[in-house]
C-alpha cells in the first residue's frame, strides 16, 4: 500500500508541474502575440512580371529584400514571386490592392484607365532617363497631382524605365513614313495614341509574349525600353532600333494596405526607411545603365541605330507626336479629369527633373 500511494503522489506532482510549464508556455506565447512577437516572423509575398535573372530582380528587389530582412532583425521576409506567377501582369496592382499578393509591381501601362493622370508622365518628349521619370513622378505625386490613383494602397515606389525606343525586325525607323501599316507592340494606352497618329498599327500584348510574337510574325516590331530586350532575348530577332523618347514606360511597387499596418510601428518604420524615392532612384539608376548597356550591344552587334533625340522639335516627327499627345489629352477631359493642368505640371516638373 505504501508503494502505492508514494507512486500516486509522485504521478499527480509531474502532471501538476507539467500543467504549470504547459500553462507557463501558453502564457508567454499569448504575451508575445500581444507584444507583436519579438521573435515572430512575418512574411511578405512580393509578386513581379520579370524573370527571376533580370538584372532588375537581381541587382533591385533581391537587395532590396535582403536590407529589409537585415533591418528588421529576421523578423520580416521578403519572398520573391518573379514571372508573373502569382499574379497576372496587369493585375498585380489591384492583387496587392485586395491582398492577394502583399507586395505587387507593375507597370502602370499595363491596365488601361487605371492611372489615367500618372500616365501623362509617359507623353512624348517628356524625358530621356529613368532617373529623370523618377524625379518627375515624385513631384507629382508629392504635390497631390496623381496621389489619388494609389490611395488604395500603401505605396513604395514609383520609378521610370527609361524612354521607349522602337525596334523592328526588317524595316528601319527614320520617319514617321517608315511605321505606316507595321504592326508595333505597343506598351500602353498612351503609346497606342501616338502610334495610332503615326499611322501603325498598334497590338497589345504582355512582354512574356514578345519573344514568340516576334518570331513567328504576329508583330513586326515593338515599343519597348532597352532594358527588357535582353532580358527576354528579343536582341536575337531584332535587327533595328530606332531612339526615340515617344513614351516613357513607368512602374508601380506597392503593399496591401491591411497588411502594412497590421505591423508593428518599428516594422512598418523598417518598411518606410526602405521606400520612397531612394529606393525609386537605386532602381532608375539600374535601368539606366542597362538601357546603355544593351544599345552598346546592339551597336556591337551591327545593328541598325538610329538617334532622334528631340522629336517635338524635328519637323518630320513633331507633328503626328504632338497629335497623339492631344489625343490622350482629350480622351481624359472627356472624363472628366485635367488632364492639361497635369500635362503643364508635367512639363515645368522635367525641367527641374533633368539630370
């Protein structure tokens, strides 16, 4: 009986005392979800359009991540989602909007109405640099100008690309003369007016098409920036580039909302000190020099190149690209927005803007 009664007590002691650590445990857990846990880690999906290997995803949002990583202690991850896999290219936006993804970016171009005033930044001879683009927007943006296109979101980034050139397979580029009929990829609404007014035929499609439509002969050129022409190997097909700032292809990074400030303050200060136009500006930078770095390739090539640095003042292009201009112009008084008032804002912003 003895023996007995001892193994008794002994049982009720372990399992009080392991009641009391499982109790102990508990609390802590609940005190460091109520604190925003020290130690929890919180991860952030960030969807992209790009390839994985595009020196924008590598030399950009890799570091990117990695510094906000750093910053945080490990307790925010960025997790990269390259190539369109999470969400459509011209749906990320509103995917990060709705939660969707946490992080999205993409081109404004890409949906249509979407950021009608923002898109103004892309009119033909606004800038020549992503670096200026990026100034450009900034200014808009910080004056209220375009601010309500992104309310829905938390924003961290808006940058330029760098102007569009046009890059053709056969036929070189001199005069408006030469585009008649060719059928031009066309970036955004804004290029489609100005193509439209040259007399081509503008085809939308996403840039992972390009590459196939190229080759089998669904388009006979594109509009494009130089960075992504190497990026998704259209210098294998393209033969002559025509420079020529007739667009200037622009780029949103933003984050849900919720999901900012679901954070604690020191995480979404993490956030903060990592966005905002030195982020824009790194990444300009970036664009930039891979702008140059391609058209030395193409040079290197043999490549056909021709350079038309001013066309609102060459008297072969000033006129249909003027018309184009206008035409967007237009279609955004017809709903009702100032798209002029932003168009002068636009330019007095570039003057200040050029590097």
């Amino acid at each position: 009986m003895k023996t007995k009664l001892s193994t008794s007590i002994s049982l009720a002691t372990v399992m009080t005392l392991s009641g009391l650590a499982l109790s102990a445990c508990s609390n802590n857990d609940q005190a460091a979800s109520a604190d925003g846990g020290a130690d929890e880690v919180t991860t952030l999906r960030f969807s992209h359009f790009m390839t994985a290997n595009d020196n924008i995803n590598t030399e950009g949002f890799e570091p990117w991540a990695r510094k906000i990583e750093e910053d945080s202690n490990g307790r925010l991850k960025v997790e990269i989602y390259p190539s369109a896999t999470l969400s459509k290219p011209g749906a990320t936006y509103d995917a990060a909007a709705k939660g969707t993804v946490d992080i999205g970016m993409q081109v404004q171009g890409y949906t249509a109405g979407r950021f009608p005033l923002t898109q103004v930044v892309e009119l033909p001879g606004i800038s020549n640099t992503a670096e200026e683009q990026t100034c450009i927007l900034y200014e808009l943006y910080n004056n209220g100008a375009i601010s309500d296109e992104y309310e829905d979101t938390h924003l961290l980034s808006l940058m330029g690309s760098g102007q569009g050139a046009l890059h053709t397979t056969d036929q070189p580029i001199r005069t408006p003369e030469d585009m008649k009929g060719l059928r031009i990829r066309q970036p955004s609404v804004v290029a489609t007016h100005v193509i439209d007014a040259i007399g081509a035929a503008p085809v939308g499609m996403p840039a992972s098409d390009t590459y196939t439509s190229v080759q089998r002969g669904v388009i006979d050129g594109l509009a494009f920036t130089w960075q992504p022409i190497q990026a998704f190997r259209l210098d294998e097909l393209l033969n002559h580039h025509t420079n020529i700032p007739f667009y200037n292809s622009t780029f949103v990074v933003t984050m849900n909302k919720d999901k900012y400030e679901s954070l604690p303050e020191d995480l979404q200060k993490v956030i903060d000190d990592n966005s905002g136009i030195e982020m824009s500006t790194r990444i300009a930078r970036i664009f930039d020099e891979s702008n140059e770095a391609a058209m030395a390739a193409a040079r290197e090539k043999g490549d056909t190149m021709i350079d038309i640095p001013d066309p609102l003042n060459d008297p072969n292009w000033r006129e249909p690209l003027l018309q184009g201009t206008q035409s967007y112009l237009d279609e955004l008084a017809e709903l009702g927005l100032d798209g002029e008032g932003v168009y002068e804002q636009v330019k007095a912003a570039s003057v200040g803007c050029k590097v």
